[in-house]
C-alpha cells in the first residue's frame, strides 16, 4: 500500500487500463471524490477510466468492475489453473 508505510497491502489490485498497483477494500487509500468518501479503486476510475474502471485482484483472482460511486460487481478471473479452477494468488 503506498500510504500505509511499507506494510503489505491486504488486497492489491491491478488497474487493467493503465497498470497501477492500488489497495482494495481498505481504509488507508479512501479519498473524497464530489464530497463522498470513496475507495482507492473507485477513486481511480474517475481519473483513469471516466468513471468506469476494470481490476484484477491479484491474491483473491477476481476480476472487479466498477461504474459511477455506488456500483460495481466482482467477476470470474480468466486465469484458470491446470485443473479449470481459480488460481488464488496467481501462483
């Protein structure tokens, strides 16, 4: 996590539009976005995507899709394993 001094962040989370590396589900990186508190995720999307943002996240291998403030759902990964299972962690 960049703002929480050197620790691992529970949840990375990979923007698949440009490539940074930001924390998922986390207090430490919430910003205020049009006086709303927002994750860093949601917060990303209105300065990469628009306002509509695509994520891999990597321990957990869910893919994240996220409209607007208040939507945004969790989607299979399409990294598979050699059994067709998800591959958690991307080991």
């Amino acid at each position: 996590c960049p703002r929480s001094g050197g620790d691992k962040s529970r949840a990375p989370t990979l923007c698949l539009v440009c490539g940074s590396m930001l924390c998922s589900q986390s207090y430490c990186c919430q910003t205020e976005v049009d006086g709303e508190d927002v994750g860093a995720c949601t917060a990303h999307t209105f300065t990469c995507g628009a306002g509509l943002g695509l994520f891999l996240r990597v321990r957990e291998s869910q893919v994240l899709l996220v409209a607007g403030k208040t939507k945004g759902c969790f989607y299979p990964p399409p990294y598979l394993d050699d059994y067709g299972e998800t591959d958690q962690g991307l080991k």
